[in-house]
C-alpha cells in the first residue's frame, strides 16, 4: 500500500479502476498513513476517519476519483455538518450547515475527505503556527516552517499522507507552502472557481481556491473538477480552451519569458537561494527552446502596492470578525484574538468606506499596469518566495514589527499576482545546501491556466521532481 500511496491523485484512481486496490484499501492505507506521522507533523486539525469510511458505501461508479483520499483546508472549504476553525478559537462550536460549491464537485469526483487541515489565524500570515492548534512542521526538516496560509496541506502531501489536498491564496497561500514543501502549487485567475454559496469572493477578490500537489497533471485535473462558474458569483474568468488535463499533453510552442532575479524595488531585500533558483530555472527554459531574457513589468517596482493591498486585506479582517459575531451569536472581541490579527482587525475598523474604495481603484490601475507587459512575453518567471526558507518562529507573535517586516519581502513576488488576478503556479526545481526546497514561479496573462499547465508540465518532463520527504 505504501507504493500505491506514493502514487498521484491520477495514478491512484487508475488503480482503483482496475482493481489493484479498493478504495477501502486506499482509504484505510492514507488514515494509517496519518494516523502514524501527524503527531510530529501537526497537519491534521479535524479528522473524519470514521465518516469518510462509511461515506465508502455511497460512492458512485464511473467517477474520476473513486475512493481517492483527500484533506481540505480549514479555511473556506466548507463542510456540511463538520467544525469550521479557520486556525482561530472565536469559532469554537461552530459547525456548517451546507457544503461549499468546490466541495461538492470534490465529493461528486469520487474524492473521500479525510479531514481538515492546519491553517494559520484566518490565514493572514505566510507560515502555519496558530495558537489554537500549534505548528505545522516541514516534512523535509521538522525545525522549519511548512509556509502558509495552506502549510497543514502542503506538509500533509509533501509527506505523503495523500496525494491532493486543498487550499487558498490571498497573497501566495498557495505558492508559498507548495514551495517550502516541494510541491506544486497553482493560484488560478480570479473567478476560476466559486467562493459559495456562502461567500461571494474572498478578501475583495484577491483570494482564489486551488490546491497542492505533487505532479502537473494532478494540479490540472482536480482544478478542472473544482473550477467553473456558478450563477450569482460576482466574477467569472475567461473561458479556458478546454480541460486543463488536456493542456498537461501539449506542447507550449516557444515562448517569450521574462525572468527577474531580484526585486526592483530597491528597499526590498534579495537573498541568494531564490536568485539561484531563478537563474536556474531560467537557464532551463532555454534549453527548452524558450526566449529567455530578464525582464518584468515596471509596476511591480512599485513601493505604494505594499500599502494599499495592506488596507485592503485589514477591512477584509476586520469584515470578517463581524460576520463570526453574527454567525456565532456575540460580538469578536479583540483579545480573543493573535496580535497579528488583532492589529489587522484595528487598522480595518479605521478605515472608511471611502478608504477601502480609494484602495480598491488604485489596485484596479495597478492591475492595468502590470497586465501591460505581457502584452510582449507571455510568462514571467520570478521567485515564489523572496526568502529563503525559514524556520518555525521565524515569525513572532508577539513582536509585530518583526514579524510584518519579514513578511514584506517574503510575499513581495506573490501577492502583487492576488491583486491582479492574475495565474501563477510554484513548481519545486531548486534546493538548497541543506535540502530544503526554494519554489520557482510562473505568472502569465489573465486566464491563460492553460499556458502555464503546458510549461509547467514540459518543465517536469524535462526535470522531474523528486519528492524525498515522503513518509
């Protein structure tokens, strides 16, 4: 079974199919799996072992992914009848009362929901270390960070637990953790998949629902299930030519990529391992026959970015404690919460209406900006990450100014692409001298999920990636 659990997504249900295992053995197998390494992991906040084997009884034939077994992150990703945590104490008790649009589509797929992953305080910080749960180690070395705001998925995949797990990006919650743990890790275009039906959009559009994972094709085939329009959402992408599975088969042609090795804003650091993954994954692309040159877009030098897509973010906080005092019946109170968020919570009452509006206009030039460039190249290349990989504590909770000044450059080549709407997709070509894995990322043109799956998967044909943490 340990073989078969190595497998991806797509490989396992092939062997469901033919009958080299059931999905009770699959299912069984992955819970062992859990059951054995989460204690040092911490990936696993909400197991639903019991459920997910009596849900075996109702799976349908013919499906996709029949008995294949999946966690979804506690954050979004609702479930009916199951806790909703969101890394947080203030949702104590609360539990859901319908599935979430995606996870519906998950559950129709065949796809068997072990449990809920570890995520920090509503997601609003790049490494998974909530108070209320403890931290998410990093499959490859327990002393650092699985990244986040998707860390307990990434580290739950990475070490082999499953195959797929979901997960959500408002400013590289997905890229971030999928690099730090050697995985796979796309953030569709804006609308590619529906927030709801309880929500309309998350943090004023900036947050999409994707998941990680260790194989392209996988990546490719589970977004086909959890992506499409769904009336009332107040966004839809642009139509993609077809199933991104397909696009995993295609070649992309040559390309005109710009790759940037540093930040062009001067007031943001740059340290050597993700320029050496840039320069090396740069290098690739050539090879393959793609015209290669450094280059990016303008805007992205920007110093104001940082402040307005600060403001956003915070009234979104601030937003969403008063939908939990709703839903829960009292008000949010602020030492209820991290100092993280409650500073975010602070700065979010401040603003006004005209404020947040302001804010958002000026994201929307932005966004005209930087969409520019790629009127001339059809992909950037640039670091997931603009740090090197760090550990556990790296982050400190009780000194704010630390902590927010680390996380600016960190997220400095993420979250300019949540503000866009802008495709990206982290893929695991570098490590460091200690093998630690340094994410590489992709970026092309609104709604192009289709030329980035191409590349993406030319680029792992052509330097396929190893996943030495698996348990």
């Amino acid at each position: 079974m340990d073989e078969v659990l190595r497998l991806d997504a797509v490989g396992q249900a092939q062997a469901v199919r033919e009958g080299r295992v059931s999905p009770r053995e699959l299912v069984e197998a992955a819970i062992a799996k859990i059951s054995a390494h989460d204690a040092e992991l911490n990936t696993v906040v909400h197991p639903r072992f019991e459920r997910a084997l009596a849900e075996l009884d109702d799976l349908q034939d013919g499906t996709p992914f029949r008995g294949v077994p999946i966690l979804v992150k506690d954050l979004g990703w609702a479930q009916a009848g199951e806790p909703y945590g969101a890394g947080s104490s203030t949702l104590d008790g609360v539990e859901v009362s319908d599935d979430a649009h995606a996870v519906t589509r998950l559950r129709e797929a065949g796809f068997v929901i072990l449990g809920r992953t570890n995520t920090p305080e509503f997601g609003t910080t790049i490494t998974t270390e909530p108070a209320v749960h403890g931290p998410t180690r990093n499959p490859y070395d327990l002393a650092y960070s699985a990244g986040g705001s998707s860390g307990g998925s990434a580290a739950a995949v990475a070490a082999g637990m499953v195959a797929v797990a979901t997960a959500s990006d408002g400013g590289g919650s997905i890229r971030i953790p999928a690099g730090a743990c050697g995985l796979v890790g796309l953030k569709p275009t804006r609308g590619r998949s529906s927030h709801g039906p309880a929500q309309g959009e998350g943090w004023s559009g900036m947050s999409t629902l994707g998941l990680v994972s260790r194989t392209v094709r996988d990546t490719a085939a589970v977004l086909d299930l959890i992506t499409g329009y769904v009336h009332g959402d107040p966004y839809a992408a642009p139509a993609l030519p077809g199933p991104l599975a397909r696009e995993v088969r295609a070649e992309p042609g040559r390309l005109r990529i710009g790759f940037v090795r540093e930040h062009p804003r001067e007031d943001v650091p740059f340290e050597p391992e993700p320029a050496a993954a840039v320069t090396g994954a740069a290098a690739l692309l050539e090879r393959l026959g793609h015209e290669v040159e450094e280059s990016w877009p303008a805007a992205l030098g920007e110093s104001d970015f940082a402040t307005f897509f600060g403001a956003i973010v915070s009234a979104n906080v601030a937003a969403e404690l008063e939908s939990i005092g709703r839903w829960r019946g009292k008000p949010v109170e602020l030492s209820e919460l991290e100092p993280r968020n409650q500073a975010m919570a602070e700065a979010g009452r401040r603003r006004t209406a005209v404020d947040h509006i302001l804010a958002l206009q000026w994201i929307d030039g932005y966004r005209r900006r930087m969409a520019s460039w790629w009127s001339g190249h059809d992909v950037l290349l640039a670091p997931t990450l603009g740090i090197p990989p760090y550990p556990l504590g790296w982050f400190p909770p009780d000194d704010l100014s630390t902590s927010f000044g680390r996380t600016g450059p960190a997220v400095a080549f993420t979250s300019p692409f949540n503000a866009t709407g802008q495709p990206a997709i982290s893929l695991p070509l570098y490590r460091t001298a200690e093998g630690l894995p340094v994410g590489v990322q992709l970026v092309a043109a609104a709604g192009r999920e289709d030329l980035l799956v191409r590349l993406a998967a030319q680029v792992e044909r052509a330097h396929p990636f190893v996943h030495s943490a698996l348990r």
